[in-house]
C-alpha cells in the first residue's frame, strides 16, 4: 500500500505542475483565469513530492523487498542508517529526491517570496513547475522507484560497500539541495525575461535563493572531497573526476552569479550577464545529473549506467536550456543597458571575479567533456589532473590577487592611490613568504609557493572591509563576505600547503618493522582481522611516533560481501598542523609475510575542509542577514544614495 | 546590444555540447584499450617460470625465428577456461603457443593446465603484471601474434571463440 500510495502521490503532483504550467500560459496571454490556482497549486505539488518520497524512505525503513528497487539496493542485515540512506543511494530514489526538492523550492517560494510583483512570482513558479514536469515524466515512465517485484526475495542484494559510509547519508542529499536551489535562479531569470522585469527588485528576490542553494553546493563539494580523501584511500583530495567538475561547474557559476547579483541588487548593472549567469549554473546542475545518472563518461560515481535513461535526461536538460537561451536571445536585448561603473570601482573587482570564474568553468568544461570530443573524432583520450591543475591554478591565483583588492574598493568609482598602502602591505607579505618558502625549502613548485603567499595576504585583507566600521552596526551580510573570503584563504592555503609539501612512503612491512615518512617513525606493531556488520577486514595496528609522542592508527583493508568487494579504510591522525595518513593493502600472493603499507605526510591538509566550511558558513551568515532584514529601508537607502 | 549574434551564441555552445552528448550516448563504445605496442619489437623481459616443469619465457625465446602466439591469461580468470578448448584447437593445427601468468600462484596454474590441458611451450609468471603493461595488455584473456624476430603483428583482445582460430593461423601464416 505504501508504495502505492507514494506512486499515486507522484501522479497527482505531475498534475499540479502541469496546473501551475498552464496557469503560467494562459498568464503570458494575458487572461490569467487560472492564475490564482498557481500558488495553491505549488504549494499542493511539494506536500505530495514530501509524502512520495517519505513513502520511498519508509520502504526502505521496513525493508519492503517486494519493491524492485529495495529488493536491488537494500539488504536485510544491512545497518539502519545505510537502509535510509539507501533511498537515494540509487537512481530512481536520487531522481525521486531530485525532483522532490525541485517541488519543494517551488513551494518554498509560493510561500516565502514576497518581494517581486506577482505577475513574476508566477512566472517564476510556472517555469519552476515546466522543469519539474520534465522530471516528473522522466521519473513515472522511465524510473519508477515504486516498481514492485514479484516474487519477493528473501534478502535483497545490497549496496555498493563504498556508498556504505556515513558521509553518503549527507553527501548527494546536500549537493542535491544546492543543485536543485539554482533552479530556482534559473525560474527567477527566465520569469523575470518573460514578464521584463531585469532589474534590482527581481536580483535582491533572487539573491537568497542563489545564497541558499551555494551554500548547500559549497558544504556538498567540501564533504564529497573529504569522504573521497578517506574512502577511496588514494590520499588526494580532489581527483577531477567527470562528476567532481560536474559538481564544481555549478558551483563556479553560482559563486560568480551571487556575485554579479550583488551587483544587479546595488547598482543595478551586469543585468543581461546576471541572467546569463543563472541560466548557465542551473544548466551546469543538469549537466551534471546527466553525467553522474546516463554514465557518458567514465567515473567511479556513474552508478546507473543506462543509455535509455540518459537519452531520457539528456533530452531534458537539451529543452530546457535551450528555450531558455533561446527567451534569452529573443528577449535580453529588451533589458537596458545597466548604470555605468569604471573600471577601479566594486562593480570592477566583481566583473574581474566574474571573468576569472567563467574562465575557470570553461578550462573546467571543456577538460570534462575534451574525451568525448576526441571520441567522436576517432581518438581515445583521458583528460587528467596535469591539464586541470595547470590551467586552473594560475587563473585561481589571478582571482586571489582581484579578491586582495576588491572588496575595499568603492562603488561606481574608485583610485587605487587611495589604497596604495594596502597594496604594498599585501605585495610585502607575499613576496615575504614567497622568497622564504623558495629560499629556505628546496623543491616546492611554483604554484605551492604563490598559492602560500596569497594565501597569507588574503587572511589579512579579507577582514579589512571591516575597517572603520562600527561591528554592532555592520550588517550581517558584510561579516558573511569577510568569513567567506577568510574562508577561501584558509582552503588555499590548505590546498598549497598540501601540494607542496606531501611526503609519501610504500613500503612492505613485517609486523614489528619501521618505516618513516617526514618526522613520523611509524611501526606496524600488529595485524589482525576484524569484523563488521557486512564485512571482514584485516586490520594493521601502526604506532607513530614523533617528538616523544605515541599514536595509534588501524587502517584497514575491508572485504564486503554481498556485493563482493574490497575497500580500504584510511586511518587518519589529525595534528592541528597536518595528518598522518595510512592505508594498508592485502599482502602479495607470494607473499613474505609483509603487509603494504602506504604513509603520507599531509601538511594543514584539513585547512582545505575547514576553509570550505567557512566559507559556507560567510555564506549562511549573509543569508540570515538577507532574510531578517526589514524588507524595504535599508535597500532603498542604499539605493537613494549613489 | 550592438552585436546581436552574440546573444546566439550560448544557444550555440549548448547545440554544440548536446550533439556531443548525444553522439556518445548513440554511438557504441569501443571499451577496448588497442596495445599500442603493435607493429614493434617485443619489450625486454625474462620472467621466471609459472609452475614446475615448464620453462618461464622471455622476449628472446620469442625471437627464434619462428612466429608464436603469446597467449596472457590467469588461472583466476573465467574466460581463459573458456578458451581453452581453442588454444588447444590451435595447437593441434601446428600453431606454437607461449604464455604468460598474470597475477597467479604455481599450484592454481598447475590445477588449470591439469583440468584444461597445455597448449603452452612456455609459461612467465608475471606477478606484478609489469609485463603484461609494457605489452600495452589492459586484460586477460589476449593473445598476441608474435613475428620470428620478435615484433608483435597482431593483438587479439579477448578470449578466442571457434571464429577466431583460422583467423589466428592465417596471421600466422603470413608472419612466416
């Protein structure tokens, strides 16, 4: 009954998009009968996404085998929490979560926004549910995840031992969140094209629903490269895998759209980019759906690969940017051109940011998708780490060097004299570290080295808005920008620091051997099995020493069992400077009785994490600031005076 | 706006990446790695026997004048049981067959030629798998064909079905 209850609850919500799409019609005509139905009708539409996939959540809860994709994904032994998570641990209930929080922004904004006119808060809702209809369709005929099998098994299959990890619980649901989020945008701007309404109302009713959802992508994008760090036992943290860039492609178009957005709400300039930029990152969040979901590309995360199902989103995400760039040729030539701005002004310092990320996105983009061109052209290719890492870094540290000096510049028109000795104190603290690194540690790459030095002089000037402003006065918003940019210091710092100065040891160890990597004296002391719920593991016990103090580590090498395979499990010892990292690997056939063991030394590796998250968190603090501020003085004041 | 095409021209990237995309999805993936090795001399390598009784194999012993086939396989793998009965099949018909173990211990390879027979000349054992990557061999099973002075001719990716030993011999043939 459950599950026919969440199928039912699926249907009914299909009908009310389509209610709110021809409501959003007939309002283009100019009639608008069935506009007022619009908003109940969003409203309606994401209480039935809720009880659909609570339904699916519930199957799972119970076990319920005789659904098709329970009996394929879950497993009776399998422990509480990974038979929840297993609802969107697959396809369908992924699709299923997709679309329910497309429904439920759409309800979010039916019963939250407030600030635009009506006719493009319907609009907005309309488009909102043509993109969910798509999904809805998608999800009914092709992906039924109430599907019911017949007969039941007895015991399910599993699930994929690596998705069998705590950080699966919030991983896709959070990335999911911020993917969907920018839907929102994207409805904002086709809305705001449709009814010619480009302007500072439309970017500031915009603006915390792009807050919202790059703060869900930005602690998404940290967890994922945190969980592969300690998953997939490989000691990077950022692999640019197809569905990692496909994560980071929306991310990069909504940093740069929050951005530009701040700039339409204020200044009222950049509006056609605005639009394009919002249109572009929802797009990116397709894209990546359709990475992850059609398995085109190669990955360790395209689970489902089924070319029936890729067609299906493919198709999707083809109609809807295309008629939304296509409103956007059509109809952005009727936007007018925004207020002026000089180059040394804030709006500057944005566009640079904007020009630096868009970069970014297109070296991202097409590093991504450069194999299957090359496919198609008789050529098999990979594109790796070497190609991204190369082209992204300099124009990143382009974006650092804009970032030093942006936030202090004025509106509209500013002189960099007025900064100069902000200027030389940061060129001071760079060129300080830098030469130090260079002089005194051999060996350090280029990119390491100036990643450090604007690194430092970030950590300083990322506060400097602060500067002569009374803090019990300073809004909200203002702290969130300070702690974001902080934030980004911190990550590149983390992110140098580790690129520079790894040190890694393989070595074959006998229990009681030693091996050493960087200060660490590290020895195998024991090696047993052990076992877990679903699995048997053998497990290294490895005593690290360093400056008088001792440490345990148990990496283990996991076997599962129903499906059958082999992970490693990391252990990491986190010092506030660093961790110490450490896998261990079945040992060789003919073996001598020695266990591989892999070390690495990862300098202020976790400042990578704890950056991000502080980012996210500048992010949060800007959104509270957004959404508890009387609707209309300050912005209107603020607007009054340039 | 001065330049309108330009306003055309995010309609035209998304055209762009969907017939991409649409391409790699229609057409059938080739999911074979081709050993780019085909064409030049075998690489260096002398690898130790795989079990008692059979002599290891190095790139010299394929160089004696007379063409071979170099079959890699492993006694863990399902395929390379079923080729066997072919391997068999090619030997009868005079071809020479050297091998190489990947991955395997003297005892399973002794219990595979004991329940599938020996086709083989020479067994390496390739426990690291450090020859099989410098043949540019990404699986077992493959068989490569061998010229007599030691220069890969041809590479079969797979294991061999009834179809592919006259096509095997013939390569053979026009390597002698």
């Amino acid at each position: 009954m459950i599950a026919e209850t969440g199928l039912a609850a699926l249907w009914l919500a299909a009908a009310m998009a389509l209610l709110q799409l021809v409501g959003g019609l007939t309002l283009l005509r100019g009639e608008g009968k069935l506009t007022p139905l619009i908003k109940p009708a969003a409203l309606v539409q994401g209480a039935l996404c809720v009880v659909s996939f609570a339904s699916l959540m519930w199957l799972f809860y119970v076990t319920d085998l005789s659904v098709l994709l329970v009996a394929s994904n879950s497993h009776i032994d399998k422990p509480l929490i990974f038979k929840l998570a297993g609802t969107w641990g697959n396809h369908e209930g992924s699709m299923l979560l997709w679309v329910s929080v497309l429904s439920l922004s759409g309800a979010a904004i039916a019963l939250l926004e407030k600030r635009i006119d009506t006719r493009t808060l319907n609009a907005t809702l309309a488009v909102q549910a043509f993109v969910a209809l798509g999904f809805f369709a998608f999800l009914l005929f092709s992906s039924n995840p109430f599907e019911r099998l017949v007969p039941a098994p007895v015991e399910g299959a599993g699930l994929n031992p690596l998705l069998q990890d705590i950080g699966l619980a919030f991983h896709p649901p959070t990335l999911y969140i911020g993917y969907v989020g920018l839907s929102v945008a994207f409805s904002f701007a086709v809305a705001a094209m449709l009814t010619r309404q480009v302007g500072p109302a439309f970017a500031r009713a915009m603006r915390p629903w792009v807050l919202g959802a790059w703060i869900f992508l930005t602690v998404g994008i940290t967890a994922g490269s945190y969980w592969a760090y300690y998953e997939l036992g490989w000691g990077g943290w950022w692999f640019w895998d197809p569905v990692e860039n496909a994560s980071l492609m929306p991310w990069l178009a909504a940093t740069a759209l929050l951005h530009s957005v701040s700039v339409l709400a204020t200044r009222n300039a950049l509006r056609a980019w605005t639009i394009m930029l919002a249109l572009v990152a929802f797009a990116m969040s397709m894209a990546g759906t359709f990475l992850v979901r059609s398995g085109i590309l190669t990955s360790v995360h395209a689970f489902a690969v089924d070319p029936e199902r890729g067609s299906f989103i493919l198709a999707l995400m083809l109609m809807y940017t295309s008629l939304a760039f296509l409103v956007f040729a059509t109809r952005i030539g009727t936007v007018k051109q925004g207020e002026p701005f000089q180059i040394v002004s804030r709006e500057g310092g944005i566009v640079a940011n904007n020009i630096f990320l868009s970069v970014i996105l297109a070296i991202v983009l097409i590093g991504t998708l450069y194999p299957l061109a090359a496919e198609a052209m008789g050529d098999k290719i990979s594109v790796g780490p070497p190609y991204f890492n190369k082209a992204t870094a300099p124009i990143a540290l382009l974006l650092m060097v804009a970032l030093l000096l942006g936030p202090m510049l004025r509106w509209r028109r500013d002189d960099l004299k007025r900064h100069k000795y902000w200027l030389v104190g940061f060129f001071a603290i760079s060129l300080w570290t830098g030469v130090a690194i260079w002089r005194f540690v051999p060996g350090v790459g280029i990119f390491p080295i100036l990643g450090l030095a604007l690194s430092l002089a970030l950590a300083v000037a990322a506060w400097v808005p602060l500067k002569g402003r009374k803090l019990l006065r300073t809004p909200l918003p203002v702290f969130g920008m300070v702690i974001a940019h902080f934030g980004l210091a911190v990550s590149v710092f983390g992110m140098a620091a580790e690129s520079g100065f790894s040190r890694e040891t393989l070595t074959a160890l006998a229990p009681g051997e030693s091996a050493k990597v960087a200060d660490w004296q590290v020895k195998l002391d024991d090696v047993r099995p052990v076992v877990g719920d679903n699995w048997v593991a053998i497990e290294g016990q490895l005593i690290a020493r360093k400056g008088g103090k001792k440490f345990t580590l148990r990496p283990q090498s996991r076997q599962f069992y129903r499906p059958e395979q082999q992970t490693s499990e990391a252990a990491l010892l986190t010092r506030w400077n660093g961790q110490l990292y450490a896998v261990i690997a079945q040992p060789d056939e003919n073996g001598d009785g020695r266990w591989q063991v892999r070390l690495w030394w990862k300098p202020f590796v976790t400042f990578i994490w704890f950056g991000g998250l502080l980012v996210a968190l500048g992010g949060a603090i800007a959104l509270l600031g957004r959404m508890f501020r009387r609707p209309k003085k300050p912005a209107v004041n603020k607007w009054a005076r340039v | 706006m001065n330049r309108p095409w330009l306003l055309w021209l995010p309609l035209a990237v998304v055209a762009f990446i969907g017939g991409l995309a649409i391409y790699g999805l229609v057409v059938p993936k080739d999911d074979m790695v081709h050993s780019a090795m085909v064409g030049r001399k075998l690489p260096e390598f002398a690898l130790p026997p795989a079990t008692v009784g059979i002599e290891g194999l190095s790139n010299r012993d394929l160089a004696d004048g007379k063409p071979r086939l170099l079959n890699i396989f492993a006694s863990w793998c399902i395929p390379c049981k079923a080729e066997a009965p072919y391997l068999d099949a090619l030997k009868k018909s005079g071809a020479e067959i050297d091998a190489i173990a990947i991955r395997d211990k003297p005892e399973d390879v002794a219990a595979f030629l004991a329940e599938f027979g020996n086709p083989f000349r020479r067994i390496g054992s390739d426990s690291e798998m450090a020859v099989q990557l410098k043949l540019g061999s990404s699986g077992v099973p493959e068989t490569y064909v061998v010229g007599g002075d030691g220069t890969i001719l041809y590479q079969h990716i797979g294991d061999i079905r009834a179809e592919h030993v006259p096509m095997l011999l013939e390569k053979l043939r026009e390597a002698q």
